[in-house]
C-alpha cells in the first residue's frame, strides 16, 4: 500500500515536471517568434569608378529590422543621408538629377534570407537574400549575396553587391558619361541588437 502511494505521488511529480518543461518551452518558442532584432545606423557605401573620376559617398543610417521567426529582414535609407563625394556641386547634383530626391526619398531592400541560420548559436553563415531592391522608384527582384555572423547576441551583416544605373532608371548625361559609371559598387554592413 505504501509502495502504491508512493508511485502515485512520483507520477504526479514526473507529470508536474513534464507540465513545467513543456510550458517553460512553449514559452520560449512563443518569446522567439516575438523577438526581433533593429539597427539604426547601418553603414552603407558606393563607389563609382567610372574612367575619368572616382566617386564614393556613404552613409551610417542605414534602418533595419529582422525577424529570425521567418528569416525576413529589410533595410531602409535616407538618400539625403549621404555624404562624401567630390564636391559640394556634385553632391547637389547626385540628390536632384540623379536620385531625385525630392520624389524618392529613400532606398529599401526587403526580403528573406534563404539559407537556415541558427539565429541562437554564435556562429558565421554565407547567405542570399532574396527580395525586392527599391531605387530611384524602381523595384527590381534581386538575390544578393552576404555573410551573417552571430556573436553575443548580435547579429552583423556584410554584404557587398553591384547595381547597374539603367535597373532603375537613372540616366547619364552624355556630358559626363566618363565621369560617372553606369555600374555602382556597393558595400553594407550592419550591426542588429534585440529589439528593446
């Protein structure tokens, strides 16, 4: 009789523990699909190096976000954030005659990266994101290549990848056609903490 009880009283416990872990996992399966991972200065540059001038411009504001639930991630940036260039003048004529910004404000990338990446385990990862590029108006589906490193809770993207003037409609004066070339080079990096 005493061993009876006993072996109610250990089931119960078992049970109770079964209960406990299953929730505590649950729990932490619902908390990751919450989680989200923000950067609000992620650093982007261009270089044109077309056969009479080198141009590069940069800016660290680039915004982004990323949902490792479903590995989707966007990055959005202020064209008007930008600086570096040659000259005052030809800042002046990026922003009006070429980006027109005053019409398209920013630049965005948003899609999904399509390798598993492991977000919880610290660790490096080639990938592509596949999305749609969104400059000077015009969307173009791109899939570019990046690295993905995890390391203390922090996500850092790298990514370096081209985009060729006419995908988005911007043209170049035959004036300055040796000046300004028609593939710019572009690099990106960017550091993402859990969303507080």
């Amino acid at each position: 009789m005493v061993y009876s009880f006993l072996k109610i009283r250990v089931m119960r416990m078992v049970r109770g523990l079964f209960l406990v872990v299953f929730y505590f996992f649950t729990f932490s399966i619902t908390l990751f699909g919450q989680t989200k991972y923000v950067t609000e200065n992620g650093q982007i540059d261009f270089t044109s190096n077309a056969e009479l001038e080198l141009i590069k411009a940069s800016s660290n504001k680039v915004r982004g976000i990323l949902d490792p639930s479903n590995n989707q991630v966007a990055f959005v940036v202020d064209i008007l954030s930008f600086n570096g260039f040659n000259s005052a003048l030809q800042r002046e004529h990026f922003l009006e005659k070429y980006m027109e910004v005053h019409n398209f404000p920013n630049a965005e990338f948003s899609g999904k990266i399509i390798e598993h990446v492991d977000f919880q385990t610290d660790g490096t990862y080639d990938v592509r994101a596949k999305g749609t590029l969104d400059v000077h108006g015009q969307k173009q589906i791109r899939i570019i290549k990046g690295k993905v490193t995890i390391k203390n809770g922090q996500i850092k993207f790298d990514s370096n990848f081209i985009i060729p003037l006419s995908d988005h409609n911007i043209s170049i004066p035959s004036i300055v056609n040796r000046k300004i070339a028609t593939e710019i080079d572009v690099t990106f990096k960017a550091t993402m903490t859990i969303k507080g």
